[in-house]
C-alpha cells in the first residue's frame, strides 16, 4: 500500500506544480493542510478501531488520492487552459527540467549530510546530553534556513516568469 502511494506521488506530482507555476501557493497550502488535517484525524479514528498500520497506510493512500483530486479540479476550474494529455508530453522539455531539478536534488542530498550526520557524531563520541544541547541550537538555526528557503519557494514562480518574458532586469 505504501509502495503504491508513493508509486502514484511521481504522475500526480505535476498537479502541484501546475498550481505552484500559475503562483496559487495559498490554494496548494490550503490543500496540502486539509489533507494533513484528513490523515492525522482518519489515521487516529483507523487506530482507535484497531485496524493497525496497514489501515493506517490506506487512509494514507486515500488522503493521497483526495488530494490529488482537489488539486485536479481546481486546475480544472481555475485554468481551463490547462490539458493534462499524455500524447503533450515532451521528452526535450523533460530532460531540461530534470537536469535542472537534479542540481536542487543533490543540493539537498548534501545539505541533508552536511547537517544531520553531525548528531550521530556528537552522540557516538560525547554522549546524547550534548546531542540533547546540540540539537535545541541546531532545530533554531534549521527553522530559521527553513523560513529563508520558503520566501525562494515563493518568489521562485515570479522570477520564473520573469525570466520567461525577458525580463530578467525587472
């Protein structure tokens, strides 16, 4: 069941790049939360009548799909323009974005590295009191990168738009 959650997360994933590309963050976020809200409330009602973890991973699975159904129609309502067609998809244009995609996807495998491998370091050598101090400090500095990443999250579809229209100056 989570294999094939997360099988269906890589065709369904331009749904939310299509809303995130036309600057609608405030509807992808409104979604994104509704399903949270949806998974942690059916997943603690699923344990309460003992179904366990494999019930657990099939509300995950049907939030998946609710999700990906609100964000369908709302591209649907909100840009009719759109067409979702697989005979549209185009290999050069995937190719492109993947090797632009991939500089963000190592960027993030280090960064990931860079700043997590330092807690096992610390707890093997020193002990987990000053892993316990280490990681209150590192968790502040870690929101603060965070909020600085979601403003470039927010701005990235302007500047790409921007760029698109030539207007790199503006």
């Amino acid at each position: 069941i989570a294999g094939a959650n997360l099988a269906l997360g890589f065709p369904l994933s331009p749904l939310s790049g299509i809303i995130f590309g036309h600057q609608r963050i405030d509807v992808l976020n409104l979604i994104n939360i509704f399903g949270s809200l949806c998974n942690c409330l059916l997943s603690i009602l699923v344990l309460k009548m003992e179904l366990g973890l494999v019930g657990v991973a099939w509300v995950a699975f049907a939030v998946h799909l609710l999700a990906a159904a609100l964000k369908w129609f709302f591209i649907h309502w909100e840009f009719p323009e759109v067409r979702l067609r697989l005979r549209l998809f185009n290999t050069t244009v995937l190719k492109r974005t993947l090797s632009f995609s991939l500089y963000f996807f190592v960027m993030s495998i280090g960064i990931q590295i860079v700043f997590n491998t330092d807690n096992i370091v610390i707890g093997k050598f020193l002990g987990i009191a000053t892993v316990t101090a280490y990681a209150v400090a590192f968790r502040l500095s870690h929101i603060a990168m965070q909020f600085i990443f979601k403003i470039a999250d927010v701005l990235f579809p302007v500047f790409s738009e921007l760029y698109t229209l030539g207007e790199k100056d503006r």
